[in-house]
C-alpha cells in the first residue's frame, strides 16, 4: 500500500499554495505587516441569577479579563465576556470558573453563546495592535455601559463577488461605524467565527458606548447598506447588556 505521503501529487494539486495562516495590514516601508496571533472573545449567557453580586465578585477574583453584564431583556440574565490570545483558556480557567458556584447554580442560555476571533482586512496602521488591544479597550472601557452583541452570516453570493465589489460594499458599512466612532457614541468589536459558531455564523459583532439608543440607531442605520440589504441572511440572537463590573482597561 501506498503511503499518504508517497501518493503521486495530482496537477491540480501541485498548483494550490499552502495555507496562509498569517493576518495582514497595511505596508510600513514598503513591507506588509504579518502577525500570526489573534484574540478569541467568548460570549457566555446565563439566566436564574437573583443576586448578581457574587457573580460579579467571581469574575473579580478569577482575574480573567472580563466583563459582566445584566440582561436587559432577562430580569434574572448575566452574561460575561471573556478574552484570551489562547483559545484554550475557554477550555480551562475559564471553564472552571463558569462550573463553580455561583455560575453552577444558573441556567446557561447556549442559544446567545457567541465566540469569535480577531481579524484584518489588510488596511490596518497598526496590525498588532488592532488584532490584540484595540478590542480589548473598547469592551473594557470604564465609558462603554452599554453593549449589543449579535451574530450574523451572509448569503453565499457574497463570496462570488470580486474582491474589489466586495471592498465596496465593505467601505459603505464601515464608513458608518466610523462616523458613529469619530462622533463617540458607540464602538465596534468585529470577529470571525467560521467553524467556532454553532449555527455557521460568519461573524460575531460587539457594538458598545454608554447610550443605548445611539447602539440601536447605529444597527438601524446599517440595515440601509448594500451589505446588509442584499447581502444578509440571517442576524442574531441579540444579546442586550448593562455592564456591572469590568476588568480594568489595558495599560
């Protein structure tokens, strides 16, 4: 018998590249930034909380990089979001502490469970920090209290487009985003979540500011561009949450 790797390499195949697992921005001196390293963030949601305080004081003292919000939507709903450049942090310290009290003794909601790593479309000034920091000082920023968190997957016509109709159609919706950013009335998290959602979503979306209604006029506000209009086929669950208690911002 033939070994895999003593198989006679078909022509088609000598043709395809290796896989590139390298993130990639804008050029400094004339070189493309490259970093192999992303953040994950998780999304975790639980409802029979009567007392939110020793929850709060549990995510305190596990000293992960937190934040925890109540429910809007759920009068006995916490959810908290984690974050770690290691994805096996949500198989360990993580899931230790969502298996002790007083996380034991709630009732996890996995229909808002929503994971997602960073991601770069190749314009970014500053690869390292868009992928690794910036996403962490928008979730734990003191002035963010408020946040929206949903999925989202795109038809598959999408993918059929060219890359240039495709980057079109991207400015559009980003050039809103910034506008709200520039303005300070709410902030984006994007990530990828291709093979990591339970439902094949594409992407998980975090908007955050301390006015709830600017999250919502944002989203709204959204819904009118190409992408969403023609492009969307399906958005949410939503998760809507108060922030209680934070890790402190990166220094």
């Amino acid at each position: 018998m033939t070994a895999p790797q003593d198989r006679p390499t078909a022509p088609h195949e000598r043709q395809l590249p290796p896989p590139d697992l390298f993130e990639t921005g804008a050029p400094v001196r004339g070189e493309p930034q490259r970093l192999d390293a992303r953040l994950f963030m998780q999304l975790q949601v639980f409802t029979g909380c009567r007392d939110p305080a020793p929850v709060a004081q549990a995510a305190r003292e596990s000293g992960l990089e937190t934040v925890l919000y109540l429910n809007v939507n759920d009068p006995r709903g916490v959810g908290i979001l984690m974050m770690s450049e290691s994805p096996d942090l949500f198989t360990g310290e993580a899931r230790r502490l969502l298996t002790r009290e007083p996380f034991a003794s709630l009732t996890p909601l996995s229909d808002l469970t929503m994971m997602g790593r960073t991601y770069a479309a190749g314009r970014e000034e500053n690869l390292e920090d868009w992928l690794l920091r910036r996403p962490k000082r928008t979730a734990l920023n003191p002035q963010n209290t408020w946040a929206v968190w949903y999925p989202l997957r795109r038809i598959g016509a999408f993918n059929r487009l060219s890359r240039d109709e495709q980057g079109k159609i991207m400015l559009e919706h980003a050039m809103i985003g910034r506008a709200y950013g520039k303005a300070g009335q709410a902030f984006d998290i994007r990530l990828e979540c291709h093979g990591l959602d339970r439902d094949d979503n594409e992407f998980v979306l975090g908007i955050v500011g301390a006015k709830l209604h600017a999250l919502s006029k944002l989203i709204k506000d959204m819904r009118r561009t190409r992408q969403t209009a023609e492009f969307m086929e399906k958005m949410g669950p939503f998760f809507v949450g108060r922030v209680l208690w934070q890790s402190p911002p990166p220094t």
